[in-house]
C-alpha cells in the first residue's frame, strides 16, 4: 500500500502544531511587553507543547501503525519522551551556563523542528511496514 506524504489528518495537524511551537520558542528570547508579554507567550509555548504531547503519544501510534503494533509504538514513544525529559536537565543546565536562557529556547525550537521531521518521514512509511 502507497501511502502519500502526510495522509493522515493527524499527521498534517500535529505536524502544524509542531511547527507553530518551534516558531513560538525561537521567538520568545525577542517577545516584547516584559513580565506579562513573556508569561502570555510561556502559556501558548505549554498549550502547543501540551497538546502536540497528547496526540503524537495517544493519537499516532493508532494512526500510523498497524493495528497490533499501535501498542509497542506507543510504548516506545513514550519512553523516548521519558529519556529525553532525563536528559534534559543535564542539557538545559548546560546550555544555561554556556549562553543564558536565549539559547535554551532556540535549542528547544530545533529540537521541536527535528522532531517535525521525523514526524513526516513516519507518516511516509506504509502501515505495517
């Protein structure tokens, strides 16, 4: 079975999500309005952070995997987002003392971009594949 690029809904609206989040983290080193204008835009970065969560953990291992390994996807990609939250500490706390919190965000926004990529590349590949 010959699956276009991004065929699912899912596909193309988490992939929407995710570029949208890595916009918002790239530009919230440069956010004007001080205090209030960098909590407003903190908010949108863990909705958008939140909601692609969600769905690319519950919603595209159903989508994009065959039915009797919709399970072990979402296994796996849950324990990837637990290893990467582990690793994240170390990382961020380097990236810190490197070059100040400019530089987590955009590091997060490329992060954010990769994980896009892999998304489209994942939505290429045929069910049961």
């Amino acid at each position: 079975m010959d699956r276009p690029l991004l065929a699912g809904r899912e596909a193309i609206g988490l992939t929407l999500a995710l570029v949208a989040l890595a916009v918002l983290l790239a530009l919230y080193p440069f956010v004007p309005g001080g205090l209030i204008g960098g909590i407003l835009v903190l908010v949108l970065i863990g909705g958008m952070a939140y909601g692609a969560t969600s769905v690319l953990l519950t919603t595209m291992p159903l989508a994009l995997s065959a039915h009797a390994e919709a399970s072990s996807t979402a296994g796996l990609l849950d324990l990837s987002f637990n290893i990467g939250g582990g690793l994240s500490g170390g990382l961020v706390g380097l990236l810190l003392d490197m070059q100040g919190w400019n530089l987590v965000f955009l590091a997060q926004g490329a992060a954010v971009l990769v994980a896009a990529v892999f998304l489209i590349i994942w939505a290429r590949v045929p069910k049961g594949a």
